[in-house]
C-alpha cells in the first residue's frame, strides 16, 4: 500500500508530531508499506492531488491536526486516513464538548466550569472565581480547552493562584476550563477498531517529582515511569477498559483513540479526556501499551491502518 | 601526465557520485526507554527537554518575525574574498590543510590570536593560546577542566543560555549573581564568597561575560572590574572572562580586559571567538590561561576532538593575513547600530509603562523586563500563534527557574524593518496580558 503519513505541521506540538511519524514511518516501511513522507505545510493538498497516496497516517497533534481540520480535507480529496473522523476529532479535541458527552454517556468527569476570554474581558468573569472555588474546591485544574500535551495546564492550590493559572491557559486557547482536581493514579487506555471498538491494556504513567503529567514529563524519558499493564485489580482494569469504549463510542471515535483517567483512592475511575491521534513517540504510551498486549507496535500500526476509511 | 587527460578528473576522484536514495528515518522499532533510562549517566539524565524548546521551534514558521537568533549577519561577508583565501588555502596549503593539526592550534593562527587580543588591549603571548572549536568549546573546556559533580560556581544572573548546558552537564550548582546597568554586582560577588565559604562550598570559579552580555546587553563598568580583580586576587577567585562581543562595539571607548587587569597574575582565564568577528561557520575560538591550565585543557580537548578545523583554522590565517578584519568589523557595527537603534525606537512606542530594557552600546542583544504578573514562556505562545513574533523567554538564562518576568531580544539578524514590525506585534501580545490581568482582577 501506498501511505501518506502527515505529520509535523504549525502546532505547538510539532516536534513531537515528528518524532510520532518517524516512528509510524519506520513500523510502515518494515510492514511492507511504501511511504511517502509529508511535513504538513501550505502545499499539503497539491501534495496529496500530486501523489494519489492509498490512504494517509495521521501523526499530526494538536491543532490543525487533531481537531478536524486535516481530516476535512482528506475527505475532500477522497483519501482515507487513521483515526476518528472529522467530527469525533472536534469533539475530541474539544474538552469541554467532550466531557459533556462522557457525561451523557453516563461516564463520571470531575465536575468543571468553562469561561471564554471574552467572559473576563468584557463580563467580568474574574468576580465569579470565588463561587467557582468554593463549588469545585481547592486545588484547581486550570487548562485551556483547546490544547494537547498539557502546554498551559496548572494546578492552583491556593486561592491566589488562580488568575496566574488562568493568564497561562489563556496565553494557549481563548476558552479555558476550571476542574476539580482528583487525585490518583494516573491511567490510559488506548482504544482500537471501529464496529466493535476493543482495548489495549491499561498504562500507568507515574511521573517522578511533579504534580501532574505535564508536557516535560510525558516527552523526556526518566521523567516518568510507566507502568504497562498497569498492576490493577482485574475487576478494575476491566471496567477502565469498559470505561474507554463508552467514550470512544459517545465521541463517535473509529480507529483509534486514546482515554485518559484518573483511578481515585476510593477506586473510582474519572475520565478526564480524550485523544483523538494519540503520541506515537519513545516514550509515548501507546508502544508501551502494544507491547503489554504482546502484539508490538508494527502490529498495532498495521491495524490502524486496516481500519483507514472516509466519512464521519 | 598531465590534468587535461582527465577532463573527468582523478579516476580515482569520479565526478559522478554514485546513484543515491534517500536514506529513511530511523531502522529502529520503537524502543522502550527504560533500559536505558536506568543507564543514563547522572549528567544526562539531568538534560531535560523542554517546554521551551518545543516553543523555539515554532519561530521556524516561515510568517513568524523571530527575535530569538542569536545570529551574526553574515551575508555582508564578500563572496570573492571568501573565493580568493579558499583559493589560497587550496593552492598553498591544501595537504597540510586536510591534515590533523596540533591540539593547541595552527602556530600561525595563535601569533595572530595574540595581534586580535592585543587590538582590544589584552596583551598575551602565543604559548598563552589555545585554539578551540568555537567559543563554545572554550566555555565546555573551562567547566570541564575544573568542576566536579556537585562543586559551586558563580555566574551573572541571567547567564548565557548556551553556557547552561555546560553547566548541568559536568554538574555545577550555579549561584547567579544579579546584574545592573553597570554589570555584575561585584558587592554581591563579595557576599556570595562570604556565604557559599560559610556553608562550606566555596566557588571553583566565577563565570562572566564583561562586554556587551548575553542575554542581558550591559557592560561591567571599569571600577567594577577593578573591584573585581582586587577580589580575585585577596580571595583567590578563578575568573573565566567571555569576550565573545568585545569588538562589536557602536559608541565609547573599550574598557580593559579582565584578563589585562590581572597583570599575568594567572587568576583570569581569557575566552573569545572568530563567530563575531568573522562569521560564526569558521567554528574558530580560543581560550588565554596559564600553562598549567592549558596542559589540563589540552587533555580535555584531545578527548572532545583531537584538534579543531585545520580547514577552518587555515582559511582564517589566509584571510587575517590579506585583509584588515577590523574593517569587516567596522560594516558590520555599522549595520548593527541601526538595527540596535530600529529596535530602541520600536521599544519606546510600542511597550507599555512599566516594561524596562536595556540600553546596548554592543553586542546582539536587548534584554526586556515586563511587568511580574505576566510569563514570558506562556507570551512566546501567545505571541507565536496569535501574533506571529517570537523571542527567547528569560527562564533560559537562569539555572533556578528565575527570569519568568523577562525575554531576550535579537537585533543584530534582523533588518530594520522587520525590528519594527515584530516589536509592534510583541507589544500587540503584551498588551492583550496585561488587558486580560486587568480583567482577572489583578492591578496594573
């Protein structure tokens, strides 16, 4: 087969993404594929009309790649391409929409509240923050709601570290979010498959002297450990699992996806978010999680691919 | 036989390279990094990525005015200069030139190292000089040759962020000393050696950028170095004095070295560069030091690389011995102080009240402070995506997390213009901070 696979572009997760291709490039070309490789710039759909590649392999992250906008394309030019379709990636990338679908979908997600900028500006969002600390408590998950990797997510523990917090989400997405904090363990699960969606196992990421799993820690290997198959009761692992198919199937995902949550001490499960193109770099979590299901990642790859197509 | 029987040339030097692919990424499956995290040398695992670097990458973007650079301009350089001394170096010394050469560096290019270093009135001898690759080099040879795991140095506060990586890799605990309009706070310098004594960690050295700093832009004053040396010599304080912009100087007069201020006293050791001089792809520095040094110096250096460039070495001499450098200099101050003054004036309408700047009188840099409540590393992103103009966020200059509240700015790679209009936009994304922590409740 002929692939494309996109990757690097204009977000702020560039290098990253190019780290994802080169990786899904190496699994392509030893699983037979020809590649052709595709820095996404301003020519990107001379290039594909150019090339008429069989499908295209999405390691693009953050905007531009993971929010629709390239799968729009990609269905105007007829090339099917890995991973959700246009609106499962807006639902996915966008966290407040989808925390309300997890929430319909009868899926628990810490309780949060969602302002744009123009709310501060020109309603005076600022003088409702005491009423949202006291409904939420402290401390507080200040994101923005639109942004991968976790470049502008802080946590407040004190009340006077919540407009510092809002001024950095702000700086990465005009819409931030507000959210409970849950402590816990820290789990992923990557979701395969369309029809019948179906789970890797259960990764735990355990980051080394940090409060959360921030962007340094997620690409710098020592940083974090990971643990994979995370070392859950069964009952546990199983419902996580069960857990990440609903979202995967609420957002409309097909594919791959991947959910992360929070495994509470009262072991309850949280999920927080959604990734519709998940890392694919060293030390990203779905090799990892490849490995723990004893399939590796060139087979894993090979099943995204499988599942390429076009439409919603 | 003679070369026109060959009008392919050498057979042995086919002019047809052989057919080639391009070569793929990587051959490697995705490894788990835990094996080798586990093997990682404690100097390694502590080089971290980071948030920022992700953010540099993006003033790559072809529409982003970046103010990052740290860039020389080299497209004034005379192309057929540049053709006469590598026809030189070709015709005369083309054997010896693809040759290894000495570890200290090419006899001839030390004797007018000394010359360079006697124009800015810092008097050494050739066996004083060591050639290095790069002024880079110098700084890694420097650290290397005296710091252990865990032992304290000093350096201005904000530092050369090029020099961090030397710092955290042969792990010195960096105590940065504050900076004013004058330079480094050689008070401060007193006290620090008086507190760092007292907790029984006193520094292995002090690291200084005297002239035209980088990142902060500002000269240490000739009663400070004065100061300084008293200090040096009364507590035995190793100086590594970094010259890298002395030369590129738009007003006033040069202001003693450090190292013409010790007297020979051996307590300064001397670092410069042909990156500002010349052009920065030479790869040429040197260091000054006593013997003893040197030798120790010499042994570090046979590790990292045997000897530097004799290519480049050689084209340097070729050049020094044809052309009068401080000509090329002169151009080239002359097009950095109207880029230095372009961004000035752009500062002045453009940023708001309570932001501060300096003032060069040399070098590359401007360094800008902003008011504290607003993140210079969360400004980049703001200020890439939304504005489309990028600088160096200040928590790169400092090794303890300091510098949130300050930014770096380029003049000397960037023509006028393009100042203009990129501190416009920088004060675009400024604006809308502090707009924003105004509207958070935050006073202004």
């Amino acid at each position: 087969m002929r692939v494309a696979v996109l990757k690097g572009g204009r977000s702020l997760e560039r290098e990253v993404s190019l780290r994802s291709g080169a990786n899904a490039e190496a699994a392509l070309r030893r699983l037979g594929h020809e590649v052709l490789e595709v820095d996404v710039d301003q020519h990107l759909v001379r290039t594909l009309r150019a090339e008429r590649p069989d499908a295209a392999f999405i390691a693009l992250h953050g905007k531009g790649g993971e929010d629709g906008t390239v799968q729009e394309l990609l269905e105007i030019l007829e090339i099917p391409y890995t991973g959700p379709g246009v609106l499962a990636c807006e639902r996915a990338w966008d966290k407040v929409v989808a925390k309300a679908h997890f929430a319909a979908a009868g899926v628990a997600t810490p309780p949060a509240y969602a302002f744009s900028q123009d709310a501060f500006r020109e309603l005076g969002a600022g003088e409702a923050i005491p009423e949202i600390r006291d409904r939420l408590g402290l401390p507080l998950v200040v994101k923005p709601a639109k942004q991968g990797s976790a470049l502008g997510v802080s946590v407040a523990r004190e009340p006077g570290q919540v407009p510092a917090a809002l001024m950095s989400a702000l700086s990465y997405d005009d819409r931030v979010l507000l959210e409970r904090f849950v402590p816990g363990r820290e789990l992923a699960i990557s979701v395969l498959g369309t029809s019948e969606p179906w789970a890797l196992p259960v990764v735990e990421a355990i980051p080394l002297d940090r409060d959360f799993y921030d962007f340094e820690a997620r690409y710098t290997p020592g940083l974090t450990d990971f643990v994979a198959p995370a070392r859950l009761p069964d009952e546990i692992a199983e419902e996580a699992a069960r857990l990440a198919i609903t979202c995967f199937a609420a957002l409309g995902c097909r594919g791959l996806s991947r959910v992360d949550m929070i495994l509470d001490p009262d072991d309850r499960l949280w999920v927080l978010e959604i990734n519709a193109i998940p890392g694919m770099t060293d030390t990203s979590l779905l090799p990892k999680a490849a490995d723990a299901a004893g399939l590796g990642f060139d087979e894993v790859v090979e099943r995204i691919l499988a599942e390429a197509a076009l439409g919603a | 036989m003679i070369a026109t029987d060959h009008p392919e040339g050498d057979p042995t030097h086919q002019r047809t390279p052989p057919p080639r692919s391009r070569p793929p990424e990587t051959t490697l499956r995705p490894i788990d990094s835990a094996r080798y995290d586990a093997r990682f040398a404690s100097r390694a695992a502590g080089i971290v990525s980071s948030v920022m670097r992700d953010l540099m990458s993006l003033s790559e973007r072809p529409q982003i005015i970046s103010l990052a650079g740290g860039f020389p301009n080299t497209e004034s350089f005379e192309r057929e200069v540049f053709e006469e001394i590598v026809a030189a170096v070709s015709r005369d010394h083309l054997a010896a030139a693809l040759q290894y050469g000495p570890t200290e560096g090419l006899a001839e290019l030390r004797e007018l190292i000394v010359e360079i270093m006697a124009h800015e009135g810092a008097r050494a001898g050739v066996d004083d000089i060591m050639v290095t690759s790069g002024g880079q080099q110098a700084i890694d040879l420097s650290i290397r040759t005296f710091v252990d795991p865990g032992d304290t140095i000093l350096a201005e506060g904000p530092t050369y962020p090029g020099a961090v990586p030397c710092f955290t890799t042969y792990e010195a605990r960096v105590e940065h000393v504050p900076m004013d309009g004058d330079g480094l706070r050689v008070d401060l310098v007193e006290e620090a050696l008086d507190r760092l004594g007292a907790e029984g960690r006193p520094p292995k050295l002090l690291y200084t950028i005297p002239n035209f700093h980088n990142p902060a832009g500002v000269t240490m004053s000739l009663e400070r170095r004065e100061r300084l040396i008293e200090i040096a010599h009364e507590r035995e304080l190793l100086i590594v004095e970094d010259n890298p912009y002395g030369q590129i100087r738009f007003e006033g007069d040069p202001l003693p070295s450090l190292w013409e201020l010790d007297g020979g006293a051996g307590w300064v050791l001397y670092l410069s560069t042909f990156s500002k001089i010349l052009a920065p792809g030479t790869r040429v520095g040197w260091v000054a030091a006593p013997a003893a040094v040197l030798r120790k110096m010499n042994l570090g250096k046979q590790a990292a690389d045997l000897c530097s460039s004799t290519i480049s070495q050689r084209l340097v001499i070729e050049y020094l011995r044809r052309y009068d450098w401080r000509d090329y200099v002169t151009r080239l101050n002359d097009i950095y102080r109207s880029r230095r003054d372009a961004m000035l004036r752009a500062l002045e309408e453009e940023m708001p009240p309570e932001a501060t700047w300096t003032r060069p009188t040399g070098g590359l840099f401007v360094w800008a402070t902003l008011p504290s409540y607003i993140d210079t590393t969360d400004l980049l992103a703001l200020a890439s995506e939304r504005h489309e103009v990028a600088f160096v966020p200040g928590r790169g200059a400092f090794l303890d997390g300091r510098g949130g509240d300050s930014m770096r700015l380029n003049f000397s790679g960037v023509p006028e213009a393009v100042i203009r209009e990129g501190v416009r936009r920088l004060g675009l994304a400024v604006t809308e901070m502090t707009e924003l922590h105004r509207a958070l409740g935050g006073e202004v």
